[in-house]
C-alpha cells in the first residue's frame, strides 16, 4: 500500500510562497509532474498563488483549499504555442491557463479559486492591432501564418481557455470556482468520461469568447449541479466546423446537464453553430434560466453539415429570457432563400422534445427555422407555457441571430418536416399565438391561452398537413385559424370545443386548402 504522505504533494514544501506577488509557476508545475509519476494529490493551501500556465497529469488529484487561489499572470509571453481546438478548427494558439492534456484519471477539487485575470486579455479584444505590443503582434502573425485558416474570426480568439480537458479519459471537477477567463471558461474536447459537479463558473457580461463551459467532441459527460454566470453561451455543445469537423468526424454525445443554474448569458443551454462532427443523446433537465438572451438553443448553417438528434430538455424554467426556445438554420444568413442541393454540407435537426418547461417574461415565444432543401424534423412540445409579453423594446437582442426576419412575440416555425404542441399554454401581445411557414405537418392538441385571446391564434402558410385538436373557440366569432397560400393542403379540426370549424379564415392564396371536420 502506497504510504499516504509520500502521495500528497504540498506546494509549499515545493517553495510556492502563495503572497500574490512571487511567481509560483515552476514549484507548482514540479509538484504536478512529480505527483504524475507516482499519483496522489497536490495540495495548494490558502494563499494567492500567482502562475503561468500549468498542466496535470496522469492519476493526479488538484486539490485547491477554500482561501486559495490559482492566479494567472497577466502576461501573453508567458504562454507559449500551443496546438489545440478553438471554435471547432484545430490550430494553434496559446496555452490553456490549466490543461488537462493526455491524461488518465485527473480530479480537480476543493473550494479555492482558479481565476485567469482575462480582463488583461479583453482589453486588447477592441484595441486596434496597430497598437497591439510589437511582441503580441508577431505572436499572432505566427498563429495567422501556421494555421492558414481562413474565416471571419481573428486570430484573437486564440486567447488561452482557463480550464482546458483534451484527449483524456475519466476526469472530474467538483468544488471549484472558474472565473474570469481569457477566453472560454471550461473547455472539455476529444475527451470521454468528464464530471462537473457543484463548480461555480462566473464571467461577466462583457467578456468576450466568454463562454462557460463547452463541451466539444466528447462523449459520456455529466455536468450537474453547477451555476454559471457567462459573458457568452453558458452551456454549450460542440463537434467541429465545416469539411473540418466533418473530416474529425468526432461527436459530441452521451451527454447530461441536470441541477443547473444559469444567471445571464447569450444562451442557457446552446448546440452549434459548430456542430459538424455531430450532437447527439443529449438530456438537459433540473435547470433554470434567468436573464439569458436565450434559453435553449441550436444554431447552425448551410455548410456545416452534421446531425443534431435525440435532444430531450425536461423540468427548465426560464424567467425574464429574450428568445425561449430557439433552433436556427441560418446563423447569420438569411431566411429568406430558396433550396438549395442537398449534399454533405447540408445541416440536419431531428427528434427533438421540450417537455415540463415554464417561460415567463420573456420578448420572443419561440423561433423555429429548418433549411427548406432538407427540414429539420421530429420537433415536440408538451406540458409547455410561455408568457411572450415583455415589450419588445425592453431588449435589442433578435431571437436568433437570422437575417431578413421581423421579430415578434409570436411562436415563429419555418421549414420544418412536422411540429407538434401537446398541453401548451401561450401568451403574446397583440399578435398569433403560433406562425407556421413551409412546413410538412403541424400538429396542435389543447393549445390554451392565458390573457386575451389572439385573433388569428394561429396562421399557416404553405403548410402541407394542420392538425387541431383539444382547442377551445373564440367566445367571439373572431378567426381562431388563419390558412394562407398555396401550398396549405389540409386543415383537420377534430375533437375540439366549440365551433372552430366556423372561425378558419381562408385566405385567397390559400387556392388548394381542404378543411376536414366531420
């Protein structure tokens, strides 16, 4: 049996001072590796511990005592190259504040503080590169030079991560506090059998790249009672970019999020836009959103490729979030386009299911575009409400990021294969409840309204299949169903309450339509 103190490695017997001013990074790094020949735990005691970048390996237990902090310097040369993946291309760039690489059975724990001071990175975020240090310039020049990428990111993305997992196995964090990251918060990539558990992720608002914790290509991943406060997505699900991700074909998959708590961000839970490798299996439950632009959320785009599939999120509540619900094939393109050939660069949605979520004061009830080639498909809704009345111009944040679409309160859905809405509650402010567009069949059973009812409820454009059910009519001889276009073939009205079948205003583009309520 290995004796118990010949495996605890004390960063003060390694001659770290901890007093925030001495540079501790090499007794810390040489208590790491010499815990990685043997494994066992090192201990940083209470103190401020001011490093550069470090890395843990094999069988290691990082165990950061409450009143200790990991403080990152605030110096770019004091990390060095590094080849890693940022949003979703390998390439390089600088090292992680504290990386996980290569490494079997690493555990992250206690109640300190890893604090990467990236407000020293930020402020170079919105400096022109004129005045940029001579030396960070050439740092950059190298990145540009050696990655040969070419998108509409600047190289400046490649700021280090805080908290980086790649290409290992069975690690966990529990306890600690990541805060003020230089780029993403907590980054989990090419890795298999990863916990987050009770981790405190804080960023402000207006840090850029500031995600809090994605997860990028790697499968069996738990994150669970953890709050995060991002200055981007919160929690987001990654799998590569384009032909690249694609060629990597590594998914992301096997994935829980439960017990969460998110306090602001871009997004509460988000899949993409890099998601060319595929995300699949993936349950979200136990959650709440509050102050978030948006809530759950897909993105994607013409050119990425990839699957999205078998998505469930369970048990959310969201209070005081911009756009609920939002699954959107055009990330800053635009909606307003025709098919296009189908091929390996066309994005899939698929079997998706909301189920037990409440979203109150919230601007957008929902946006919902598929891409009219190849729609996305196996959308459900049931045991929903959604309170859509926060004026609109309580926020100047679109539902989702698309071009060339008006906003509303309304439950916007275009391009889908089928939808379906069980058990919904709904409330917009002088506007339909739901607008569907050039979608194969929509599917509505004990649509309720809370408030003012909307005239039309509900309006279909080019929609091929409506089916209502379980719905209550107007007590007015107001329109409950709006039909537009000549695309819209068949409207059944079955198994509702009262004379819905009298409140369909057809419109007279709508040359092809059949109302079936026998």
């Amino acid at each position: 049996m290995q004796d118990l103190e010949s495996s605890r490695f004390d960063v003060r017997e390694y001659d770290a001072v901890g007093d925030g001013t001495e540079l501790d990074t090499e007794p810390i790094q040489t208590a790491l590796d010499a815990c990685a020949e043997t494994g066992g735990t090192v201990h940083v005691p209470p103190g401020e511990y001011r490093t550069g970048p470090l890395r843990v390996g094999d069988d290691t237990t990082l165990h950061i005592d409450a009143g200790a902090t990991l403080l990152f310097v605030r110096d770019y040369e004091a990390f060095p190259t590094v080849e890693s993946r940022w949003e979703g291309w390998n390439q390089f760039g600088f090292h992680p504040c504290l990386l996980v690489r290569d490494a079997r059975n690493v555990e992250i724990t206690g109640r300190g503080t890893i604090d990467g001071q990236g407000d020293y990175w930020w402020s170079f975020y919105d400096t022109p590169e004129s005045e940029y240090p001579d030396g960070l310039r050439t740092r950059l020049a190298e990145f540009d030079e050696r990655n040969d990428k070419k998108d509409d990111v600047s190289s400046f993305t490649l700021r280090p991560p805080l908290f980086q997992v790649t290409e290992s196995e069975n690690v966990s964090v529990s306890g600690v506090t990541l805060r003020n990251s230089p780029f993403w918060n907590t980054h989990i990539v090419y890795s298999e059998n990863v916990t987050v558990h009770d981790v405190n992720i804080e960023n402000p608002a207006d840090a850029p790249n500031g995600d809090g914790i994605d997860i990028d290509s790697s499968r069996h991943v738990r994150i669970s009672d953890t709050y995060v406060n991002a200055g981007d997505d919160a929690i987001c699900i990654k799998s590569g970019k384009d032909e690249e991700g694609r060629t990597v074909g590594e998914p992301a998959s096997q994935i829980t999020i439960t017990n969460c708590t998110v306090e602001a961000g871009h997004g509460g839970v988000v899949i993409g836009s890099e998601m060319s490798g595929d995300v699949r299996d993936v349950t979200v439950s136990n959650c709440t959103f509050t102050g978030t632009d948006r809530g759950i959320r897909i993105k994607t785009q013409r050119g990425r490729g990839g699957v999205v599939e078998d998505l469930r999120f369970d048990t959310i509540v969201m209070r005081s979030v911009v756009c609920p619900f939002v699954i959107n094939g055009y990330y800053f393109t635009d909606i307003d386009s025709d098919p296009i050939s189908v091929d390996e660069s066309t994005p899939m949605v698929r079997n998706v299911h909301f189920h037990n979520v409440t979203a109150r004061d919230v601007s957008f009830a929902g946006f919902f575009a598929g891409i009219p080639e190849q729609p996305f498909e196996g959308i459900s809704f049931s045991n929903v409400r959604i309170d859509a009345t926060r004026p609109l111009d309580a926020t100047d944040i679109s539902p989702a990021m698309a071009e060339n679409y008006e906003a509303s309160h309304t439950f916007f859905c275009k391009s889908l294969a089928d939808v379906s809405f069980s058990d919904v509650e709904i409330r917009t402010a002088g506007v339909p409840a739901m607008e569907f567009e050039e979608t194969d069949l929509v599917s509505i059973d004990g649509l309720r309204f809370r408030g003012d009812v909307p005239s039309p409820a509900v309006a279909v454009t080019d929609v091929g299949r409506t089916r209502i059910s379980g719905c209550a009519a107007h007590p007015s001889e107001r329109p409950f169903l709006e039909v537009n276009g000549p695309g819209t073939r068949t409207v059944s009205l079955h198994g509702n309450h009262g004379p819905i079948s009298d409140r369909v205003d057809i419109d007279e583009t709508a040359t092809n339509v059949t109302v079936d309520s026998s």
